[in-house]
C-alpha cells in the first residue's frame, strides 16, 4: 500500500533534473507500494541498462461480506510539474510564449479574410486588430490555458498558436487545445512538429501520464487530426457546451504516457529528412509508420 509518511518525508524535488527523477523513482520503488513509475522514466532505464523494478498486483479490497473486490492500479501520487512559459525548439518551428506586442499584428495579418479558422473556436473572428490584441493581451497573462505561439524558425514569423488548458498535475493529466493554424501552417512539417514537441514536453519534461485532445464533434478536420497524430477516440460528451450560443457535442482523445514511446518514434521518424522526397512531399504518412512499430 502507499507508504505516506515516505512520500510527506521524500517529496519529489522543485524543477528536478533527469538524474534526480530517476534516483527518486528508484528510491520511491523500494519504500512504497505504488511503483507506478512514468514510461518516460522507464524508457530512459532500459536505455542506460538499469532493471525496471516490477510493479505490485493490482490491490484488491475484502469487503466485509467476502470475495475482494478489484481495484484501479495503485498509482504514484507525486504530482507532474505546471507547465510555466519556455521555448521548445524544433527544425522547422518553436513553439514560444505568446508576446502580445511581438505576434499579434504578424498573425492577425495572417488569419484576416479566413473567418472559417474561428468556426469551431470559443473566440473570434476578430473585425480588427484592436479587438484582436485586446483578446489576446488577456489570454497571454492566464497560466490554464498557458498560450503559446508557433514561430517559423527561419523567419521568425508567427505561424499560429497552442495552448496547455484543463490542467491537472494531481491527476498527471493535461490538454493540448485552442490550437489555431494559419493557411501558411497547415499541412506543413511544422505543424506536425509543433504537435510532437508539445506533447514530448507534457511527457517528459512535465511528467504527465494523460494527454488529451478535445475537439467540437461535428469538427472534423481535427477529428482527423488527433487520430493522424496517435490520439485515441474515447468517446463524445452529448449536449457538452454552449459555444457562441451554439450546443457543442465534444469529442475526446487522448494519449497516454504508455503509448508515448511508439508514437514518439513514429513522430520521429516521419519528421526526418529521409522522409521526404525533393519536393517536400512526405514518403510515408505519419499514421502508417506509426502502425508499422506497432502502435495504434
């Protein structure tokens, strides 16, 4: 069973590194009955050749009357980190907090005329750039949703945005959401990229084990999409929301840190040059890659 009095005397430490999450799983392992250890971390053990310790049954609880019951898997109870505002770079893109000064007027520039980009959105169109900045001058100081912008690494240019949202480090479980891709974003290896290193940050970085896509049902486009990049349908919440005065049926997926390992060397491989011919056209599709390491 979990040993509290370990976990109130050892808490993991603030914005531990690599070495000290490993060495606190280890130690945790030995003292407490929850060995849920993250798969990055385990992934990060096979690969330096250290044994993975083994997990405990699954707990069962007698009731009073007889047989046991089952029970979830115990679960380690230290919390994944807040995700706070950093860079992550890329080869095509950065994903990089959103600075109302420096990217509104780039991706208002880049978003006016293509009203159908705000459809399924819970803010905009916006008719001009005041009303734009003064949106996004509020939502650039929230820490859930935590925005950020998609930059072209070239240019420098604002491409697009992404936020953190629905954030739940007790659970270890976060969404990647409000997402908005300009036309000059779409269909390109940075938007695919941008998607990869969110979510590589979430897991590994951060710690979560829950990564979560939602999307309105009659949404498509990103239907597809979360399916593209390895999140799994889970289901459609019914009469969800009123968005825009509009009802909102929402459909959920998520990935889980299990899964990460495959759909990360699936993302990574589809990201090489070597899968892209001269003209820029992929040589095969994220989803087939993905399907022949054997993930979903």
């Amino acid at each position: 069973m979990i040993n509290k009095a370990w976990h109130d005397a050892n808490p993991m430490p603030a914005q531990a590194s690599l070495d000290e999450r490993i060495a606190w799983h280890l130690e945790h392992s030995a003292h407490c009955g929850c060995r849920d250890i993250p798969e990055s971390i385990k992934q990060e053990l096979k690969r330096r050749g250290v044994p993975v310790p083994k997990r405990r049954e699954t707990m069962t609880s007698p009731p009073t009357g007889g047989a046991a019951l089952p029970l979830g898997d115990l679960v380690d109870p230290v919390p994944a980190a807040m995700p706070v505002r950093t860079i992550l770079e890329g080869a095509s893109v950065a994903v990089v907090p959103f600075d109302v000064e420096e990217h509104s007027a780039a991706l208002f520039e880049a978003v006016a005329g293509h009203d159908d980009l705000w459809a399924y959105m819970g803010q905009g169109p916006f008719g001009d750039l005041a009303s734009f900045v003064d949106y996004y001058a509020v939502a650039a100081e929230k820490t859930d949703p935590l925005l950020f912008t998609i930059l072209d690494r070239e240019s420098g240019r604002p491409l697009g945005h992404a936020t953190y949202m629905r954030i739940a480090p007790g659970d270890r479980a976060i969404e990647v959401g409000n997402i908005l891709y300009t036309p000059a974003l779409q269909r390109t290896r940075g938007a695919t990229e941008a998607m990869y290193l969110m979510a590589r940050h979430a897991f590994e970085d951060l710690g979560y084990r829950r990564y979560e896509w939602k999307c309105n049902a009659l949404n498509a486009p990103s239907r597809r999409a979360a399916l593209r990049l390895g999140f799994t349908y889970e289901g459609t919440f019914r009469q969800h929301m009123i968005v825009k005065g509009r009802n909102r049926d929402t459909a959920w997926f998520a990935m889980l840190d299990s899964e990460w390992p495959r759909v990360k060397a699936a993302f990574e491989a589809w990201l090489s040059p070597e899968n892209f011919a001269e003209d820029g056209t992929q040589r095969f599709d994220l989803a087939t890659i993905r399907e022949g390491l054997g993930g979903a």
